[in-house]
C-alpha cells in the first residue's frame, strides 16, 4: 500500500530544487506551513529525516534523503509519462488459433506491413482459453480464431465459415467416400483435440445431433491426429485441413469433408467490446476480413 503520495513527492523534490521551504512554496503556489506539514507526514512515515530544517537557514538533504529524492524524482517522471501516453505507439498485436496459424499468420502480417507501413505488427498464437484472456488484459488487440470459447464482451466478423473433415487411413471403410455425415462416424473410434474447448465444442455437436461417438483418443497437435489416423487408430475430425495426404511420419492418409449442415464453424475477427479502437482499427479490420 501506498503510504504517501505523488503530490508529497512533488513537494520534497521542490524544496531540494529550490533549497528552502519558501522558495518551493513560492514554487508550487502553496503556503509554506501546508508544505512543511506535509514534508514532516513523508518524514514520520518513511522513519528518518529526508531534510535538516533551522528556522530563519535554507535546508540541507540528508544521506539518506538523497536517495529518498532520486526515487521521488524517477517517480515523478514516470507518472509523467504515463499520463502523458508512450512516445512511441505500441505494437499492434494479432492473435491467432494455433490450428489455423499456419494458414492465416504470415500470409496476415505480409498483408498489414504492405498495407499499414507505418504501424508495427506483431503476432501471438494461443488456444481458446488463452486468446479470450488476452483479449480481455489488453496483450492481444484482434484475434483470428474459431468463434469458440469467447463468451462476454467480444465482438466479431465472420471473415469465413467452413466444414469440418475426417483423417482416415487408406484402407479405411469410409476412405473412397467423397463426403460423409457425422452419424456415420459413429460406428467407428474417433480423434479428437484434448482441449477443454474445442472437445466441448464437437461433443456438444454431437449431442445436439443425438450422436453418440466412441472416443479412441485425445491429441493435443494437429498432425499427431493425422498420423494416428494415417496409421489406423481412429477418425480425426478437424477444422483445419492441410493440402497434403502424408502425415509427419511419411505414411499416406485421406481426407474427406464432412457435409453435416450443422457442423460448420466460423472463423472470425474476435476483439473486446472494451478496448479502445485505434484510428485505423476498421481499415485494419477490412483488410484481414479479405484474407
């Protein structure tokens, strides 16, 4: 807790600038008892002398209120900057779903750099949970995610809606298909990403649909999942789709779009409704929405 404050600190270093309490009263446009009151309440509060004060002579500093001094003086000046904002404008910062990262965050900042020459960009990956935190404290100003898991005050543009499709093996009962329905993946061990959000996510698709599917196994990287599809292990149901049909591992798998109406998902620009809009925010905006 703060004992005492900024004004006070203010007083101390005009009374060392000016070398008397008169002279920093004349100063600050304060009576001189009013400023020696509040000098005597910093003193007792810190428990030593900051000055020597003889009625009729000008003050001297003491040891130790020199440093008292200095750290008034850095506190001062960094109130100061503080209010009177950075010099220099602070990184516009863009978060992205880790899945789709890799499709959306280089072609992203390539675009606001040709586009936005003068502001710098910078970019944050993260899952649901954290991108929404981030959006909240004000480390990331715009996130381009699956609108999942950013419950409150956010607002979004739904800048792309897509279906989801499932990794299977080569020799999978369902791999010659050109689509399937959900339902018929019910029959069969499913892959899924161990993250609270996405899984409630699909689960909660699922049940809407009055689905009940066996869960194999919970992965926590994309390409983990198709390289267990690949190798047999399951379905892998994603969002994000990678334009090759080798896995990590070298070994060929299919995917297959999934057409359950339901089952598509938005990607968005998510922000919160509580932040401050850069002057250029909707430029910004417009020109993300066109990636």
């Amino acid at each position: 807790m703060l004992y005492n404050t900024l004004r006070q600190y203010e007083y101390i270093v005009a009374v060392a600038d000016t070398g008397s309490l008169t002279g920093a009263a004349s100063l600050l446009n304060v009576s001189q008892p009013s400023l020696s009151v509040a000098i005597t309440r910093v003193e007792a509060q810190l428990g030593q002398p900051v000055f020597l004060r003889r009625k009729g002579s000008s003050v001297n500093i003491t040891p130790y209120g020199h440093g008292v001094i200095e750290g008034a003086r850095a506190l001062l000046q960094q109130a100061e900057e503080i209010e009177r904002g950075p010099a220099k404008a602070p990184p516009f910062v863009i978060g992205f779903f880790e899945d789709i990262a890799p499709w959306y965050l280089a072609p992203a900042l390539e675009k606001m750099h040709f586009q936005f020459p003068t502001m710098h960009f910078k970019a944050r990956e993260g899952r649901f949970s954290d991108l929404a935190d981030d959006l909240s404290e004000g480390r990331v100003d715009l996130a381009i995610s699956y609108d999942v898991g950013f419950e409150g005050r956010f607002d979004r543009r739904v800048v792309q809606t897509i279906a989801p499709v499932a990794f299977l093996s080569r020799d999978h009962p369902l791999a010659s298909r050109s689509s399937l329905e959900l339902a018929e993946l019910t029959t069969h061990p499913v892959l899924l990403f161990d993250e609270d959000l996405s899984e409630h996510f699909v689960r909660g698709l699922f049940d809407k649909l009055r689905l009940s599917p066996t869960i194999k196994q919970r992965v926590r990287s994309l390409e983990l999942m198709r390289s267990l599809a690949a190798h047999g292990a399951g379905v892998g149901i994603s969002y994000a789709r990678p334009p090759c049909d080798v896995s990590y591992d070298g070994k060929p798998l299919v995917t297959v779009p999934i057409s359950t109406a339901e089952a598509a998902a938005d990607i968005s620009l998510i922000w919160s409704a509580l932040r401050n809009p850069e002057p250029r925010f909707s430029e910004i905006l417009d020109a993300l929405s066109q990636l």
